[in-house]
C-alpha cells in the first residue's frame, strides 16, 4: 500500500500542473487554464502566465492606490554602491520572497546597468522612469518585471527612486563606500529593510594641529564649512589615536552608516543639530561624530539615507 501511495504522491508532484504551479507561484487555476491553453507544454504556458501577468499588472500600476510599504535595497560593488526604493500596498507583500527576490533582481540590474554605462555625474538621483528602462535577468525591462509581479502578487507595485555612488579613481586617498540596511534581509548579495544608507569616507586625516578659538563658521550648509575637511572647528579635538582600538575600514564604515540610518542627519557639516559631523556618535556618545572621525584618519564625502516613504530626503 506504501508503495501504491508513493508512485501516487511522486506522479502528483511531478504532473505537469505542479510544476508549473511551483515554478511560476500563479494560482491553481491560472495554471490550469495556461496548461489547457498550450497542449501541457510548460514553456508556452508558462510564458502565457507571464504576460498575462503583465497586462494585469499595467492596469493595476494605473490605478490611483497607495503604496505606503515596501522596501530599502542596497549593495556595494567594490568602488560604486546602489540603493533603491520599492513601494508596495501592504506589509504582507513587502515580507514575500517572491517580491523581495524581485527588489534584488532589480537592484542588481540597476547596478550593472550604471557600471557597464557609467553616467557623467558619478552621483546619480534616479527617477522611476530611469530605474524602468534597465534591463534585468533575460533582459526584461524592469518596468515589464514589475508589471509581472503585479499580476502575480495582486498588489500595485512602484519602483519609486534610487541612487547610484561610484568612486572613478580607484586611489586609496579617494576612501571607500559603505552601506547599511536596518534590519537588513540579504537576497542574492543584497541588502533589504525599512532604512537604508550609502556612505563615501575618504581617507584624508584631520589637521593634527590648528586653533580652534580662532576658527569660525561661514554659516553656509555644505560639508566644508570650517576646514577644507568638514569637522566643525568648535570641536575639542582630543582623540588619542594610541588608545584606540583598530578597526577596519569595513567596521569603521558600517558604524558610521548605521549611525546615520539611526540619527538621520540632513546635512554633512555646518554646525546644526542635524548635521552629522555635530551629533553625537551613535557608538560612543561621549563624542562628536567629527571628532570620531578625525581619530581614524577619516572624513565623509557624501551620504544618502532613504526610509520607506521618506520620499522628502
């Protein structure tokens, strides 16, 4: 009887039906109908599933529905890093593998396509029409894929913005970039949560010496504003670098991202309470994180946060 029930079980899970029902993720029905279709060939019907999906999914991304969840996708590559917003309607499928796989594919291609095509300006804003227009896994465009996904996930889906940072050079004096998702969900190398940032640090030491009662601010709101390295000169520079535990560069980089996903500064310097080089350093409140930077022989080129919905930053 055993065995009857295993040819039974295994001739099920190998039928046709359910492997395309495992395969594709689409309701029983819908694969029904596409194996019905197609004569059981798996390939036609599966691709009939597909673009089904597509046309349901463009009417669906029309419709004037919220999208208030979703997720923060971030990787580094070496000298160039890429950060993405993927909006979604509910916390359900913002937590879906089949969408979080989708957001990993489409930050990947994102980040291919700007390392194979670089742009002019190599800090790059990206407007949901540009992150449409690549090209991810098989070539698909990615607005096909999110149109997809929408047809297969029931739920209007955005590609909502994103940000590319790379570094030319490649010399050591240029630094490095870092990246930091809250609560960070990793799918094929790429990190996925509700915040997210992109930090380049540059190795350029602080002047060890200089005084600071004579050093005033400009009062302008960029990142040099009392020296060409961007610490404040308000600052009490009294790190000891002989008493400072070694960190790497991955380690050092990682604090301050995640200081900055926590504290969310507007601005690099300047001498504002939001501005990072005057908050107080996340991992050691007992400096400034200017001053902690100064003590590792670090300072900060530019950063992006992102936060779901946080579409003002």
């Amino acid at each position: 009887m055993w065995l009857r029930f295993s040819r039974f079980y295994s001739s099920v899970s190998s039928s046709p039906l359910a492997v395309l029902r495992k395969k594709t993720g689409y309701q029983l029905s819908k694969c029904k109908e596409a194996l019905s279709l197609h004569n059981n060939d798996l390939s036609l019907a599966e691709e009939w599933l597909k673009e089904q999906a597509r046309k349901e999914g463009w009417i669906k991304a029309d419709l004037p529905r919220a999208t208030t969840q979703g997720v923060i996708a971030a990787c580094v590559d070496g000298n160039a890093a890429t950060m993405l917003e993927v909006n979604c309607e509910t916390d359900f499928v913002a937590r879906n593998q089949n969408f979080l796989q989708y957001v990993s594919e489409a930050a990947r291609a994102t980040a291919d396509h700007l390392m194979c095509n670089p742009p002019s300006d190599p800090q790059q804003h990206l407007k949901p029409e540009d992150l449409a227009s690549f090209r991810g896994p098989g070539g698909n465009l990615l607005g096909d894929m999110t149109a997809e996904k929408i047809g297969l996930l029931g739920e209007k889906i955005n590609l909502t913005r994103g940000y590319h940072m790379r570094l030319d050079g490649g010399r050591k004096e240029e630094g490095f970039i870092s990246s930091y998702v809250y609560n960070g969900l990793y799918v094929s190398g790429v990190g996925m949560g509700r915040y997210g940032c992109i930090v380049h640090l540059i190795n350029k030491p602080q002047p060890v010496t200089w005084n600071t009662e004579e050093s005033t601010s400009n009062g302008s709101n960029t990142d040099l504003d009392d020296n060409e390295n961007g610490v404040n000169a308000s600052f009490t520079l009294k790190a000891d670098k002989d008493n400072v535990a070694p960190l790497s560069s991955a380690s050092l980089g990682d604090q301050l991202a995640q200081h900055i996903v926590g504290c969310n500064p507007r601005l690099i310097g300047g001498g504002g309470e939001e501005d990072l080089l005057t908050q107080r350093f996340l991992f050691d409140g007992s400096v400034p994180v200017g001053e902690w930077l100064r003590s590792h022989g670090l300072s900060v080129g530019s950063f992006v946060r992102f936060g779901v919905g946080d579409t003002n930053q």
